[in-house]
C-alpha cells in the first residue's frame, strides 16, 4: 500500500459515505433493535474504557513508526 | 521531546466515544500509569471527566501528565540522563441532533522544549436502521520546537489529519469496525538533539557521531479492521489488523487478538495479544559509511526495522453495584502490559571494544502499569 494510492482510496471513500449520508439511505435493519442486547454489553464495546485506551495506545504510538487508524487508543514517552 | 501531536490526536479519540445517535455516557476516570523499560521511567496521572446538559450536549475534559526519567540507550550512549515533564489539556464538546453527531475538540500539550495544539473536529450519522455509524474527522496541529540550551533554535510543525471510520453491526453477535487515517506533516520532524552516527577511522570507537537530518514533509496512511464477537456463555472475542505505509518508506503490520471474560461477583478478566513489525525508513541506518552521506539521515531506533510483542493481562472489578447517591456504578482496573522489543538494525553501543558495526543488536522489555476508577454518574 503506498501513501498516494491510499490516500486515493481514502477520499473516495469519504466522497461515497458523505453522498450515502446525504441521500438519506435506508434499508430494513436485519437485526432488530430488541435483538440487540448481547451488542449492548459493555464487554462488546470497542474502546470501553477511552482514558486507559488513549494512554495504551500513546505507549504504542511513541515507540513505532506507524500512526493513526487506531480507531480510540493511548501513552507515556521517552521518545529519546 | 514528545510526539504531542499524536497524543493529543489519541487524547481527542478518547473525547470521542459512543454512537451517532446517543451521547456518550456521563463518567469519571481517574487513572495512574507507569511505564518502565529500556532505561525509561515515565509516571503520571490522567483524569477524564465527561457530562451531559440540555439533552443535546455533552462536554469532556482531560488532565494528563507524564513524568519522565530517561536513561535510555539514546541518552546514555550520547548524552546525559535527564528528567522532565509534559502536561496536557484536552476539551471537548458533542452535539447530538437526531442521528447526527457533531464534535469538536481542542488539546494542548507543553513541555520544556516542545508546545503542540491541535484543534479536532468531527462529524458521525447513524445509517441502515442504525445498523452502521460513519464518521469524517479533521484535524489541525501546530507545534513549536525548542532546544535546551540553544536560545537560536526555534522551529515548526504543522500537521493535519483526516479520518473516516465505520461501525457496522453484522449479527446479533458481531460487531465490525473499518478506520482508515491519512496524516500530513510538514516543518522540523526530527529530535533535536538525536544524533547519527558514522565511519571515523580516526577514533578509538571507529566512529563519530553528527545530528540527524530528516525530510520535513511527511504523509502516511493507515487502515484497519477491527471484529468483536459475543461469545454463547457472556465473553467477547476481539481481533484487529492494521496496514501502515508512508512516504518516508516505512511499511507495517500490526496484529491483534483478545479474549473478556466477565464472572460473578462483579468481576471483569481480560487477556490481549498485540504483535507489530516494521521495515526501516529509507533514510534511515545503524551506521554511515561517512560524515554527510546523504541528504537525510536518522538513526532513530523507531524508524529502524524492528519487531515487538504486547501481552496484556487485566482485571476490572464493580465497586457500586446498584448505585449509590448520585453514583449509578464504579469500578476499579489494574492493566498489565508486558513488551518486548527485537531490533533488526539497531546496535547495543554500550558494547564497547568490537568493530564498529558488529555490536549485537539491540532489544529490550518493558512494563506498562495501569490503575484506575471510573464513575458513573
């Protein structure tokens, strides 16, 4: 994956996801709302605890060359 | 110095939680990290306080502080262990219209020799019968970088962010989520006191060190994919993957598996698996044939090639279970990660007496610690 190629794919896919928005798309929600308790529990939540998932993923940041797409992450340094 | 920006990139993302449709829930955290490995300590508290008003706001604040003790291999190889602190400010406020959320956000970090502000802003709607969430983000940083002990030295970094990510319920059970992040950066990207080193004959150690030089324009893009699964008997499963490049020729990998388990009694384990590898920037190496090789030049240990593993062991346990006064719930978490860093074309240069260029390679464990309550509220 090179920067500019993806950097291509990234703008399309905010130019697809704005003009869904803006088209107002629908579709019949194949699962329900009242199925959706198990989804509902906060062990299902991606980022639980956002002030410790920051924290982990700035130790994981400080050290490596790779960044972002992280969705929520967090730190502590020492860079030097 | 610190990649404030990132940080308060991160900082921001932990302002920003919860689904288009419905305001992030009202909450109180107070944490103490600890991070020691590789010569280096770094302690410090961070406090995250979130609040709903007028049923279409609400507004979140972050204290956050590191303390650092550094003798790391960098330092003690070519400086001088030293110590100093970084304090950051990040707030926040959301807007909820009907599926619409709206968010804006601003972070400041200081330290002796760096100051970095980053304003964030973001938009997320909930879709397809609230099956899946798309949010745009943007974000603008401005550092300025200063050098102890040089009055003459003063320089800039801008940086700017643009993310887009997915939440898209597929089952019952399993949860998806796609994020992709290009970041531009332009102005002085480098440590400024790093140095390289290269051949030099003429010493006992057979080499001499001189500063490092980067590029100073930079842009990368990251994608990932992210899967959470409901298991029959109440525990998740989690995996992610992520794809990084960038135009400083940098390419990596991470990998990550996970496993939560919630018993009786109020008590919460989690067990995680993180492994991530990276080749070198181009312009990066161990050891230059001689003085002003090349235009740019790093020997900066996180641009070299390198691979590490994370191991997390954690637990949480429910202090207010059925609240208590204004208090609907409250937990404490002590998080454990264990890391181990293997580097392929980095030099232990506390090895003394050997050819220059053949020291064994470089590589070092560290713990991170974790502590902290929350509160609802």
């Amino acid at each position: 994956m090179t920067a500019k190629t993806t950097s291509s794919a990234v703008r399309c896919a905010i130019a697809a996801a704005a003009l869904c928005a803006l088209a107002g798309c629908s579709v019949e929600p194949w699962v329900k709302p009242y199925e959706r308790d198990h989804l509902a529990d906060p062990i299902m939540s991606f980022d639980r605890d956002p002030v410790s998932g920051s924290y982990t993923g700035h130790v994981h940041e400080a050290r490596e060359g790779a960044r972002g797409a992280t969705g929520a992450a967090g730190g502590g340094c020492g860079c030097n | 110095m610190k990649r404030s920006f990132i940080f308060g990139l991160l900082a921001l993302a932990a302002l920003r939680v919860g689904h288009a449709g419905v305001l992030p829930e009202d909450r109180a955290d107070v944490l103490l990290h600890s991070y020691d490995g590789g010569g280096v300590t770094i302690e410090g508290p961070s406090v995250l306080i979130r609040k709903q008003f007028a049923q279409k706001f609400s507004v979140s604040a972050n204290h956050y502080v590191d303390k650092v003790s550094s003798a790391s291999i960098d330092v003690v190889t070519t400086a001088s262990p030293y110590s100093e602190e970084r304090t950051q400010h990040s707030v926040g406020i959301d807007y909820l219209h009907d599926r619409w959320m709206m968010n804006v956000g601003f972070t400041n970090s200081e330290e002796n020799d760096y100051s970095a502000d980053t304003f964030s802003f973001g938009l997320s709607q909930d879709m397809f019968g609230d099956l899946t969430t798309v949010s745009l983000g943007y974000s603008l940083g401005n550092d300025m970088v200063s050098r102890r002990g040089d009055a003459n030295f003063s320089d800039e970094v801008e940086r700017q962010q643009y993310r887009l990510g997915l939440s898209q319920i597929l089952t019952k059970n399993l949860l998806l989520g796609v994020s992709f992040e290009t970041i531009t950066d332009e102005g002085f990207l480098n440590n400024p006191y790093r140095q390289v080193r290269y051949v030099d004959t003429t010493t006992p150690q057979g080499y001499s060190y001189e500063r490092e030089m980067y590029p100073r324009t930079r842009t990368s893009d990251a994608g990932s994919v992210r899967l959470r699964y409901y298991l029959p008997w109440r525990a998740a499963v989690h995996a992610e993957y992520r794809r990084y490049g960038d135009t400083w020729d940098i390419s990596a990998d991470m990998f990550e598996i996970g496993y939560t388990h919630p018993i009786e009694l109020g008590w919460t384990f989690e067990g995680k698996l993180r492994s991530y590898a990276q080749t070198k920037a181009d312009f990066y190496s161990d050891l230059f044939p001689r003085a002003q090789f090349q235009n740019f030049l790093a020997r900066d240990k996180e641009l070299s090639t390198f691979a590490s593993q994370t191991l997390r062991l954690g637990a949480s346990y429910d202090i207010v279970r059925g609240g208590w006064k204004f208090v609907e719930r409250g937990t404490v978490n002590v998080i454990l990660d264990h890391m181990m860093f293997d580097y392929e074309d980095f030099r232990d240069l506390r090895v003394t007496g050997v050819v220059a260029g053949s020291e064994p390679l470089y590589s070092f464990d560290a713990n991170v610690f974790q502590v902290f309550v929350s509160f609802w509220f």
